[in-house]
C-alpha cells in the first residue's frame, strides 16, 4: 500500500544519524502522503458507507461503523500533523519533537491499515 511505503520512507529518513540533512526530502514525502488518506475517505464517503451501512453481514456492518467513528479524529490528527510541520524548516527548528510527533500519527495510521485489511477475513 503507497500510504505505508511512503511511511516507511520517512521513518527511514528521520531516524538516520543524519536526519537533519534530509528535512527538506521528508517535507516532500509528507506532502505526497497529505492526499492518500482524504483520497481514500473521500472514496469510502462515496462508495462505501451507502453499501457498509446496510450491508447483510453483521460483521462487516458493525466493523464499518466502528472505523467511520474513529476516522474523524483520526483525520484531524493527521491535518493538524501536517499544518504543524508544513516546511522543512519547521522540521529543522525541532527535529526530536518532530520526531516524536512522526512516530505517534504514523503508528496510528498504520494500526488503523492493519485492521482495516484485516477485519472480517
């Protein structure tokens, strides 16, 4: 899934011993990855709630709407993620907090990959 290879890249890029050298690649990563979860809730708003809410299977409806309850804050999460380090020198001024911050939201996106792929299966 792009989401996580594009993730996976900027962890690899913040957690070198140079990471400071690579603050301007990481911004440009982050802005490819900006549009890869609205994309995909866009598209879950549009084709896939109208089937999941009404769908026979209980397992599936009641997965469906567990995650598009947990999606929102999510969501902003990750929008207030990028708005905070919207340029690599924002990054630069604080690489640990940064850091920090990166790990937390990724590792949540990622969860919420995992048992989304995962569910009902």
């Amino acid at each position: 899934m792009e989401i996580l290879l594009i993730a996976k890249n900027i962890r690899t890029l913040r957690t070198g011993s140079d990471a400071e050298r690579h603050t301007t690649e990481v911004r440009r990563l982050l802005s490819q990855l900006s549009g890869k979860p609205s994309f995909h809730l866009a598209q879950e708003d549009k084709s896939l709630q109208p089937l999941l809410t009404t769908h026979g299977d209980l397992c599936i409806k009641t997965i469906f709407r567990k995650y598009n309850g947990e999606m929102g804050p999510l969501a902003q999460m990750f929008r207030n993620y990028l708005d905070k380090w919207s340029n690599a020198m924002l990054i630069d001024a604080d690489l640990p907090g940064f850091t920090n911050e990166t790990k937390m939201v990724f590792n949540a996106l990622v969860r919420r990959i995992q048992r989304e792929t995962g569910s009902c299966i």
